[in-house]
C-alpha cells in the first residue's frame, strides 16, 4: 500500500517551520488515501530519543497523526550496512580522504547544473592503491562515495515543476562509520514502501542524488513535492533564535496548539488567522495547486 512520510531529526523541538512541512506531508499523503509513516532520522552526532517523543508530542498535538510504529534509523543500521556492501560489491563506490574545507574549497569550480549541497568535485575517484595506501599511513580515516554514473538528472516536482541538478559523487557511509542522510533516506523511502515524499524545498537540488541511489539500488522512484520554508523577517531560515517558534514556546506566550494550527493552516492559504478548525477540516480544502509557492515569513504574532 503506498504511503507518504515524516522524517524530523530529533535534534530539538521541531519549529512552526517544520511543523507546517508536516502539515503538508500529512494532507498530502491523507488526501491521496495513503497511509502517513513516521520515521525518526537519529543518526545524527546530536539526534536523541527524548527529544523525538516530543517532536511526536507536539505533532499529535496538532493533530497530525500516523500509522504503524515509528521507525528509528538507529535499529535499521544492518540495512544500510546491507545495501551499502551491494554498492561496494558492484563496485560503485571508493574511499574519500578529502576534509571538509577541502571538499568546500574544491566544490567551487562551475557547473552548468544546479549543485545540492556540499557538492563534490571527484578529487579521490581515481586515486591509485599507492596513493590511497599514502593517506591511510597519514592517518586519515576515509568516507566512502559514490561512484556516480551520470553527471546530472531531471525529474518533475509536484511543486516546482521540472527540476535538473548535478548528481555528484556524494558521501554513502561517513568518516566515522555513520551511514549518510543520502543513503539512508533512499534505503528508508524504499523499504517503507514510502512512494510520495513531501519536505522542504532546502532539499529539492538534492533529489536528482536519491532517484540516482535508487537506480543503482533497483528501487522505485516515489513522486515528490518539495514545499517552502519558514523564514524569518529578515528572510533567513527560521531558528532557534528567532523567539519563540516552538509549541512550547508559542504556548507559554498565549498561542496554544489550536491557534498555531490555524496560523499555519492560514499561511497555507487554507483557513483565517483566527478560525478555528481540525485538521480533518484542512484535508477537505486541501487542494496542492493552490499552495503558495514564496517561503512563510514567520513572526511571533505576540512580539
Ligand atoms: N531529517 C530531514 C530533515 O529534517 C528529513 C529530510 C527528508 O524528509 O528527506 O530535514
């Protein structure tokens, strides 16, 4: 049965920002009739269980439910170890000794296409056994890549539209043995049955990297929607130190759950500022040709 999905990294109370993506992957997923998963990307350095079960707190809260047990990536480690051993045997993949200043400094050559994020430019694909051999004895403890097979890919977006980024040789397994978001997302997605993905569109030039994993995997392409993000009023990425952009920090000054649902839902263009509604409510006006397209600038309404 298909399914769509929620993916917080439990690395701190989710922000109106991330709650408002949730929204939206939600009535997406239930307004197409799919099942709603949720999956808890751990593996993070600063990822922790607690602050997950009040990321789930707060989502239930808004009502936004899901199916099934959460999924931990922290108990799916044999997974990733699995397919990542399929790419070392197909031979798609080599060790990388490059830091991340180095990988920074590299990535600025040009490029027709769009780059994702920490693109790299291939500085340790054909390095030969003696040169690898030079490293290891210096010490350096390599990150294993992916031997990418085409430079660059399109797909539509339900959102955007057609979109075409690079697909670079991109890090599968870290430095330090953590399997990477990029692999990990695709094996999840797969394994989960996960065939809508909806997120922030911080990740849209990011998506031509998982549709490659997942042709070199054998698994499905799902659809994708990649939606806006909340910004501050400067126009930056709403954080942490914006004030107050929590649940919690939203009820302590008065906005308690239910009116945060209506702001947001508001900002979707799906209800008034102050109308109060469920989000059984939202799913009959849900209608994803008509969300805005501009990321939400958001202000604590009480400042
Ligand atoms: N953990 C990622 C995030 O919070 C999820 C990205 C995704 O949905 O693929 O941004």
């Amino acid at each position: 049965m298909s399914a769509g999905r929620y993916a917080p990294s439990p690395t701190g109370d989710l922000h109106v920002g991330n709650l408002r993506t949730a929204m939206l992957a939600w009535l997406y997923a239930r307004s197409t009739g799919r099942r709603f998963l949720m999956r808890m990307e751990d593996l993070d350095d600063n990822a922790c269980r607690e602050l997950g079960t009040g990321q789930l707190a707060d989502l239930a809260a808004l009502g936004i439910d899901w199916d099934g047990d959460v999924v931990y990536q922290s108990e799916r480690l044999d997974r990733y170890d699995h397919h990542i051993d399929r790419m070392v045997q197909a031979e798609l993949t080599y060790p990388c000794y490059c830091s991340r200043r180095e990988v920074r400094e590299a990535a600025s050559a040009p490029h027709g296409d769009p780059m994702p994020d920490g693109a790299y430019p291939g500085t340790c694909r054909s390095l030969s056994a003696d040169q690898r051999r030079a490293r290891e004895d210096a010490g350096r403890a390599p990150a294993l890549r992916l031997r990418a097979q085409v430079d660059a890919m399109d797909f539509v977006d339900d959102q955007c539209g057609l979109t075409r980024a690079a697909v670079d040789d991109f890090v599968i397994r870290r430095r330090d043995g953590v399997p990477a978001y990029n692999l990990v997302v695709v094996v999840d997605d797969a394994e989960m049955g996960i065939d809508q993905v909806v997120r922030g569109d911080d990740l849209l030039h990011s998506t031509p990297r998982h549709l490659h994993l997942a042709d070199l995997l054998g698994f499905d392409h799902a659809s994708y929607a990649h939606v806006p993000l909340a910004v501050n009023a400067e126009g930056v990425r709403l954080a942490k130190r914006d004030g107050a952009v929590t649940l919690t920090e939203l009820a302590e000054k008065g906005l308690d759950a239910n009116r945060m649902r209506s702001l947001m839902a508001a900002s979707l263009g799906l209800a008034g500022p102050d109308e109060p509604l469920t989000m059984a409510d939202l799913l009959g006006r849900f209608d994803p040709r008509r969300l805005p397209r501009d990321p939400w600038v958001f202000t604590d309404p009480n400042r």
